[in-house]
C-alpha cells in the first residue's frame, strides 16, 4: 500500500497515535538518539545518525526476566516479568538498522524463542526513512546488501519528497499506523511514484564508502585464526564497549541476579547487554579467559560478523552504518580491516 | 611553528640507530580528517607521521599497553618506546613516573609543543562546517585553523573551535622531554578553572540535576575509563577478570565475591561508577579530556576531574604533573597540617 501523506500533516498523525508511545530521533548536547516524543510538533525527521541505534527499543541495554523471593517457609517464590505489550512506534529508522532488527530476529528465533525479546518486537512498529543523503560519511550499506531504501525489517518506508512523504506501507502493522492517520494520507500520483524511485536511485551513488569484494572474507577468515594480522589492528585498540554497544546488530547480552534485600533474599535477574570487547567476555568461572588479549577480542568481532555469522544464517552480521567507525575513540576502521583480511597474504 | 620534517627525522634517528622499540605517533588515514594513533616500527613507516589539530588522543594510554605486554615476554625488549608528547600528555608521563608505574628510561619523549592553540573540539568544528565534509585541518599562522572541506577552506579563529581543555591548559610546552620541537614559549592563561566556575555557581539541587540527567545518558561502554593513561588498575571495579574458581572453591566463596557495582545501566550505578573514577583520578588526572572526547554521548565528564584538580589546587597548592619527584598527592601528608589526626 503505497500513500503520500504533506508534511504539515505529520504532526496531526502524531496526534492520532495516542495509543501508541512514539519515539523519535532527538538531539540533546549535541547527540542524536531515539528518545520518547514529547509531542506531535517536536519530531523531525532528517537524514541523521543515532549514537545509539533503534535495536534498544527491541532489545534495550537492561530488562527484567524474573523476580526472586525467599518465602517464610524457607522456599523461593519466582515470578516471570514479560515486558508489557503496549504498542510502541518508532519514526525515523535508518533502513540499515531495519535490517539489522531482521539479524537479531534470527538469533532470538529458532530452538530458543526468547519471549522477552518477542514480545516487545511484536509490540514495536519500525517506520523507517530512506536516507536521501549519507547520515554519516562513514555509511557503506551498499556493500553489504543494504542500501538507503532498504525495506527489510521495516514497517512503513517514508522518502522525502520535499513538500510530502512517499509512505510504502510494508506489513500488516505498518498499514495499521496508516490507517491511524485515516484521510491525512492521500493516493500517489504516478509521478510520486517515479519521483520516490528517482530519490532512492540518486542516494545510493552518494554512498562514499566501499567495501568491495568480500565474498571470499568468510573463508578467509577462517584460516586466520591465528593470524599477526589481530595484533597489529588491535594495537590502537582501547577496549572499550563503543563498536559493540552501539553497533545494531550486535546482540550480546549478560544475565545477573540483583539482589534487592538479603532478608528476605529478594531481587531480580536482570539482563544488560555485553560486549566481546570487556575483558571479562564470556570469562569462565575456573578463571579461565577464551580471549584474554585484545587482538582476540578484535578478530571476535570481526569473525562473528563476517565469518561465524554468515555460516550459520548466510548474512554478514554488519548493515554498513559505520557507527563504529565514527565513533571509535581511536579510529578503527572495520572496513580497513576487512579490507586487510580480504587482501591477506596476495 | 611545529615543523612536521623535523618531528620525522628525529623519528628516523631514533629507529635507525634502534634506540627505540617502536614510535608511538600519529597518522592520518586516508578516509578521514581525524589522526589517529600508529605505531612505527621502521624508519620508512616513518613518512606517516602527522602532527595537526586533530591530534587529539593521548599516546601515554599505550605506554601503559607497553608495560603490560612486556611484563608477559619471556625475553623481553628493554628497549624504550617512543612517544610523540603534547604538553598534556608530557604530565600523564609525569604521574607515571612518580607513581612508579614506568620508569624514565622506559619511554623516549619526543615532545611537541602546542604553542598558542592546542587541538580542535569535533563538536564544535562540526558546528561551524554545518553539515559540510571535512578534508583537513591544519594549523594556522596566527591562532588560527585553517580547515579544508568539500567546499573549499574555512579559517576559523583557533578560540572558535579549540577544545575546551586548551583554552585551560597550563602545560602548552611538555614538562618533560628527550627532544623538544616547536615555539617554547609559555602561554599564559588567566583563569584556568572557568569551565568549573560555571558549574560551581549551581546552586546545590542544579547540581544534582545536571548530573543525573547526565548520569542518564551513560550507556555504561567505559569508553571513558579506556582512553584514560591514569586508569591502569590491574583489575577495575567494573570487570572482575581475577576472581578464579578452583575444585576447591566452595559455594560460599563464590557467592562471597564482592560485586561492587551492577552491570545495569541505572542511575545509582552509573553515578557510582563516575564517581570512583573521578575519586581515584584526584590529584592524578592532567586533563587531556580523553574520557569526555572519547565518550560517545556526549557526557562532561571533563568537569568532574577538573574540579577535583581545583580542589587539589586550592586545599593542598598541589599541581598535577609537573615534578615526578615530588610524592603524589593521595600518599603523602605534610608535619604542618592543621589536622590533629593526620599526624
């Protein structure tokens, strides 16, 4: 179902979203983040990047699973804390971070459905905008079949066409949201259609980045285990949590038991994200550490994005949003070292 | 004027006659305006070398990488490391060295002196390019940058777009050196703590709100902590990599291990976590403003070590990072202090 819906109506559909909680990229002290709207007037949508991307409204950094309770009969009480279903809608979603929710899809489906996960995924409808200019110089969607109209993931496509809105409605919950907003949303004259496509077309040329013949990188990288290769890139290397945390498509995560009151013991288990860039990563209680250096850490992040992850779900875990590229304190550049891998020992 | 030629032969010298292991300097990729750390092994890496505004990082945080990876070479290489060194940076060499973590001839010092500017804020560039692409910034002439984009050069007056700690700095020459380039002359600057004064005229609840809606913001990635040279703990609070477990360990061990802090990123955790790392940075912390640069939301996190330097200053007349010889702040107390219990 494709619509066009004026500008100067999109604070009016806002209005009729009241049964939704709308969030929206908002900047504050200089930084963009999907933030709960304030109201129908403070969203605009613009070609901007996110420090943190929409993954957190699906998969957000801390969540409840359970709540524990030490009973008077010296047993324990266990409640289950599902995230409540209310309907949530988030505008202005980059396509490759669409993309990058179907990732995570796959990781929380199959043998082990996570509830937690689903039920707010379920509840969450993705309007995303095409990306007439690049958010971030660093963008290469394209080279790992993305692109800035990417409709993967997403539920509603919106492209700028200046004065109005090309929306595709693209599932079920999609057309909902444009069935909220009843006549504000007008039928498409062939040449929106054409003017849409026009746009899309033009912004995949202004993509400045490449990442070029990689399709050989997945094997590669499995004969590079042991490669000087990690050291020499994981030398910059602060090991902070930046390219992780931030990155869409990384899905980590670490459980804990806070505990609230010993008497009675009481608290919950909680889940936080995780990254495989801490030092305590998946560090076993023997004290054992699968990947005590940073160059282990460096190539567990590049192996599980461009080889690991495309053997079990034929996908580069990577959407091309260059976050960590932009954002990394010292300047590692994944697609230098991809690069590097690809062109290794030639 | 620094001259890059002179930085570059000097980094020669020093690998040629193998004085040093490697160089730690900066380079500038091709795809970025930005520097960023290299290390330089040979005397023709050495032609990547650059040394302009945003040359912001603080190298002595792989001072402290050198120490911990030598300390695991069965032979190791005695040989120093060297350092390209901003005045800042000179100071976080000074803290080591008197808090016994290095010793002088572990690293040599080729120094570079900021003279009258110092580095750029990429917030406030941003600012001022509005959207364009940045190619290059170079420093200019006369306080000055002169910034290359898509669309041509912009010269912006350095005070513009200078990172706030540079319009603070008391050290633009470094402290300490092997080999010093560029102007010696000291700047002068009137009131090295305004950036805190601000603050401090807060009334107490302001305070408090302004940091916890910052403390919000934390997404906990410790990106802060990382690209500080101060925070070499073997062990940090926030990841507990040495508690081991043996067939012996019996449950009640395992469940006695402290947790100081949990991984959630809620207020009470994430203002616990500044402030232990603002505490432990007192009277240690040379303000290079890595933690506040590196964090990627964007939090002051400048303004907690600087008001504990202020503090430092004004209690104690104690400057951070100037004499390796004199005994740190935290571990010393003076026969004359007012306090009966001190003595």
């Amino acid at each position: 179902m494709d619509k066009i819906l004026a500008k100067k109506d999109f604070p009016e559909w806002l209005k009729k979203l009241k049964a939704y909680r709308v969030y929206a990229p908002r900047k504050q002290d200089d930084v963009w983040n999907y933030e709960p709207v304030s109201g129908p007037d403070n969203v605009q949508l613009a070609d901007v990047m996110t420090a943190v991307p929409a993954k957190k409204i699906v998969f957000p950094q801390r969540e409840y699973f359970f709540e524990f309770r030490e009973t008077d009969d010296n047993g324990t009480k266990l409640t289950e804390l599902l995230p409540e279903d209310n309907p949530v809608v988030v505008f202005g979603v980059r396509p490759c971070e669409g993309k990058a929710v179907t990732l995570t899809d796959k990781v929380f489906s199959g043998e082990f459905e996570d509830p937690y996960y689903w039920k707010r995924r379920n509840a969450t409808t993705l309007v995303g905008l095409a990306c007439v200019n690049p958010p971030s110089p660093n963008c290469f969607c394209t080279s790992v079949n993305g692109s800035p109209h990417s409709k993967e993931g997403l539920d509603i496509l919106l492209t700028d066409l200046g004065e109005t809105f090309y929306a595709e409605a693209l599932t079920k919950k999609g057309e909902k949201l444009i069935h909220e907003g009843q006549k504000l949303f007008k039928d498409p004259k062939p040449e929106d259609k054409k003017k849409a496509e026009k746009i899309q077309v033009e912004a995949e040329k202004k993509v400045r980045r490449k990442l070029n013949r990689i399709e050989n990188v997945p094997l590669k990288l499995k004969g590079m285990f042991d490669s000087p290769l990690w050291d020499e890139e994981s030398m910059s290397c602060i090991r902070c949590g930046i390219c992780t945390y931030l990155c869409p498509t990384c899905h980590c995560f670490d459980m804990n038991d806070e505990v609230e009151t010993t008497t009675p013991l009481q608290g919950k288990r909680v889940r936080t994200w995780d990254t495989c860039q801490f030092p305590d990563f998946t560090m076993h209680s023997s004290g054992h550490n699968p990947r005590p250096e940073k160059s282990s850490r460096l190539r567990q992040r590049i192996n599980h994005k461009f080889q690991y992850f495309v053997e079990i779900w034929q996908n580069y875990q990577c959407t091309g949003c260059g976050r960590c590229i932009s954002l990394c304190p010292v300047g590692i550049d994944i697609i230098k070292v991809v690069e590097k891998v690809r062109d290794y020992g030639s | 004027m620094v001259n890059i030629e002179d930085l570059k032969s000097e980094a020669r010298r020093v690998l040629k006659g193998g004085k040093v292991k490697y160089i730690i300097g900066y380079e500038r990729a091709s795809e970025t305006w930005k520097a960023n750390p290299i290390f330089l092994r040979t005397p023709e890496a050495v032609d990547k070398l650059v040394w302009d505004p945003t040359c912001f990082h603080n190298l002595v945080r792989f001072v402290v990488d050198e120490k911990r990876r030598k300390a695991k070479e069965k032979q190791p290489d005695t040989r120093p490391v060297g350092i390209v060194a901003k005045g800042c940076d000179s100071r976080a060499i000074i803290v080591l060295l008197q808090e016994k973590f290095i010793e002088r001839m572990d690293v040599y010092i080729i120094g570079v002196s900021c003279e009258s500017t110092g580095v750029i804020d990429e917030r406030k560039l941003a600012k001022k390019t509005a959207g364009k692409t940045v190619r290059k910034v170079e420093f200019g002439e006369k306080q000055n940058y002169i910034v290359t984009t898509e669309d041509g050069t912009m010269d912006i007056p350095a005070a513009e777009i200078m990172a706030d700690r540079c319009l603070e700095c008391i050290a633009n020459i470094p402290v300490v050196s092997d080999h010093l380039l560029g102007d010696k002359t000291k700047r002068a600057v009137a009131r090295p703590f305004q950036s805190v004064e601000k603050l401090e005229s807060l009334s107490q609840e302001d305070k408090w709100k302004f940091w916890t809606d910052q403390m919000k913001k934390c997404i906990r990635c410790y990106a802060c902590r990382s690209a500080c040279p101060m925070c070499y703990c073997d062990e940090c609070v926030v990841d507990t990599i040495n508690f081991a477990v043996t067939a012996d360990t019996t449950a009640e061990e395992k469940a006695q291990r402290i947790k100081w802090l949990e991984k959630s990123p809620v207020d009470s955790e994430n203002i616990f976590y500044h402030l232990v790392r603002a505490i432990h940075l007192a009277g240690r912390c040379i303000d290079c403003g890595e933690c506040e640069r590196a964090c990627p939301v964007n939090i002051p996190l400048r303004m907690l070590n600087k008001k504990m330097e202020k503090e430092a200053k004004e209690l104690f007349g104690y400057d951070v990072g100037f004499d390796a010889d004199q005994p740190a702040l935290i571990s010393c107390f003076r026969d004359g202090d007012p306090e009966d219990f001190i003595r």
